[in-house]
C-alpha cells in the first residue's frame, strides 16, 4: 500500500466576501484557476500527470455550479484530460477534498492529486444553494420535531452547555486577531501565498481588536423567535467572535513517494491518519469533539503527541469547547491565528486550513500537526499530518 505525501500547498490572501471586497470582481473559477496555476509553477510538475483534480466548494449554484474544478483546472491552462470533481461537506468540502485525494493515492487509484477549494461568497452569497427551501424532508422533521437552527444559534448553545463567558470568547477572538497580524508582520504567511490582484494580505485581519472593542459589538442572532424558543439561554455571541463572510481558494499537491521521487518532487509532510464523524445536527459544530478522537485512535497518538493544531475558527465558542473536552494546550492552536482573523471561504477552508498546518509544522519543526472543521448538519473531519 502506497502512503500518501504532501509535495506543497498554497493558498491566495482571503478578502471580504462582500461587494467591497478584494475579489468582487473576480469569478470563483478565475480565483481557484489562480491557485491551481501557482501550485504547478511552483512545484515545476507537468499538469498532464495529474490524475484527479477534486474540489471542495459549498454554494453550488450559478457561478461556483457544474463541477466548477473542472471550469477551474481548464482556466488553469491544465490539459483538457486531467478530470475534475467538486464536492460538498459543506464547510469541510475542500478538506474532504483533501482526503479523497490522499486516500485515492493510498490506494493506488492515484500517483498524482491536487486536492482544493474555492469560495466566492461575495458573488454566491451564503445559502445561495438552498433558494430558501427546505433541504431536509419530512423525515428529518418528524426526528428532530423541535426543529433545526441556525448556525449562529447552534453556537450559542455549545456556549451555554460548557459555560464560556462573553470575555472567555472575545478573548480568544482577540487573540487571534493579534496571532494573524503578527504572522503577516514576521513573514510567516509568505511561503504559503500566492498573491491576487493588489491584495497582500487577509483581509478581515484588524490588528486592533482588543476584548473592550468586541466587548461593544451587538449580540448577532438574539431575536424574539429563538428567545421565545430558547428563554434561559444567556446570549453571548456576536460578529466579533465568529467567521466573517469571504472569498478565497487554496491548493494541494497529493503524491506518493514513488511518484515523488520519478518526478524529482520534494514530499514536505505524510498524510497519517484522516476521520470523519457525525454529531447532533441541532448543537451542529460539535463534531470536532468525537472527530479528534477517532483520528487519535486512528493514529494511535494522543492529544499530547501532536505540536499543532488547526481548528476551524467558525465561532469562538466551537474552538474552546473542542479544547474543554480534548484538553488540547491552546498555545499550540492555531498559532498564527485562525478564521476568525484570516477568514472562512467556505469550500476553501479545508484547503487553506491545511496550508497554513503544514508551514506551521515546519516553521515550529513539529513532528505531527492536527486539522479539525465543524461543518453543517453536525459533521466533522479531521486529518493528521507527520512533517517529513
């Protein structure tokens, strides 16, 4: 059985995903065209041995819809053999991405896969998919009578149920805020950027942020329909300590040593262990829990043996009851800030997140680095990677 090696990933600056943001006006295809272009310069790899281009994107509708990799890799310039896929785990799509294309190379399917994702939520705004219908069925609705919510509620419920005072998540958003902007001071996000029209940097990044200043920011999703659903619930966040809306895409080169070494290719990181889990849809983003510790077993590692972590800013709340339950040391996640800064392009995520995880790895010279994403309808994967 083959092990599967990551040769380098890249990933462009992430921007407001809003009509003022950097990349308004550019088309999603364009945007993930960009960074499939750049993985191939810069790894110097002749596109035509690429096996699989799979593609993780969320709102699949209008621009970002039929099998945008595809659309993608041809404005890349790649050779019209090279077959494309786009999938969907929601805000873990590029990530799944990511795995598929490791585990075709495991298993022999593939010697050569760019895993990848892409968002462009200031041209496809979020939920643009759906079109206000209900994606559920009666089935769904019969088992959980109550009724799903929204993200945003669903973050204010992990807040409650481990007690994470309104300081406890401004604090870390601040942090992060601070963690990112210090990253881009110190040359840190350089290697891993490849730059789009006049933006240098992330950017929803304020430097400023301080837990006085979110300390003002309204609370988000508090309105009379949830308070009459949810009456003792003490409401907590706000946009300060969640994801901002965002464009962006990112890129992996996925091999096998084999092929690494025939192409003269320099394998960075071995993909070790991968897990997928499911949790309660109506708490949602708690599928990071059960998911690190399936991949810990997987792996046969504990908490403790890993040097890095990427946990998927979502909400702050997400992040800190993932470290209650695991006892994670939150100096060792995301390091140089994570999505509440830098930002959370959907489809992108995965990929950026993993991107960032893998320099992160080398620059602290870490031995084993951990990814982890909440995603919707309570879903989680994670991915252990071991820096060669």
């Amino acid at each position: 059985m083959s092990s599967a090696v990551i040769v380098d990933a890249v990933r462009t600056p992430i921007a407001h995903g809003k009509p003022s943001g950097a990349y308004a006006d550019i088309h999603p295809v364009d945007l993930h065209a960009h960074v499939l272009a750049d993985l191939v310069a810069r790894t110097g790899i002749d596109p035509v041995v690429v096996d699989d281009v799979i593609s993780g994107a969320v709102g699949q509708v209008g621009e970002q819809s039929g099998n945008t990799s595809r659309w993608a890799l041809l404005g890349a310039g790649f050779p019209e053999s090279v077959p494309g896929v786009t999938v969907d785990r929601q805000c873990g799509s590029s990530q799944q991405a990511f795995h598929f294309a490791a585990q075709g190379v495991i298993a022999g399917a593939y010697d050569v896969a760019i895993a990848s994702g892409v968002e462009s939520m200031s041209r496809v705004p979020m939920g643009s998919q759906t079109l206000g219908k209900d994606i559920a069925g009666s089935r769904v609705a019969e088992r959980y009578a109550e009724g799903l919510i929204p993200q945003g509620v669903s973050a204010e419920l992990i807040a409650n149920k481990w007690n994470l005072s309104r300081t406890e998540l401004d604090e870390f958003s601040a942090t992060s805020h601070q963690r990112a902007a210090r990253a881009w001071k110190d040359g840190l996000f350089d290697s891993q950027v490849t730059f789009v029209n006049d933006l240098h940097t992330d950017q929803t990044i304020r430097p400023d942020s301080t837990v006085e200043s979110l300390a003002n920011l309204r609370l988000a999703f508090r309105n009379e329909h949830w308070e009459a659903r949810y009456p003792d619930l003490d409401w907590r966040v706000t946009a300060g300590n969640s994801s901002p809306i965002n464009d962006g895409s990112a890129a992996i080169l996925v091999t096998n040593e084999q092929a690494a070494q025939r192409l003269g290719l320099t394998p960075r990181a071995r993909v070790h262990s991968f897990a997928v889990a499911g949790d309660d849809p109506v708490l949602m983003l708690t599928g990071v829990i059960p998911a690190t510790e399936k991949v810990l077993a997987k792996a046969g590692l504990t908490i403790d043996d890993i040097d890095v972590f990427e946990v998927n800013e979502a909400f702050a709340s997400v992040v800190l009851a993932w470290q209650r339950e695991t006892g994670a040391d939150l100096a060792k996640v995301n390091i140089n800030g994570g999505a509440i800064a830098i930002g959370h392009p959907l489809g992108a995520s995965g990929a950026r997140l993993m991107t960032t995880l893998l320099n992160n790895l080398e620059q602290t010279g870490g031995r084993y680095g951990l990814q982890v994403m909440c995603e919707a309808g309570g879903l989680a994967n994670a991915t252990i990677i071991e820096r060669i």
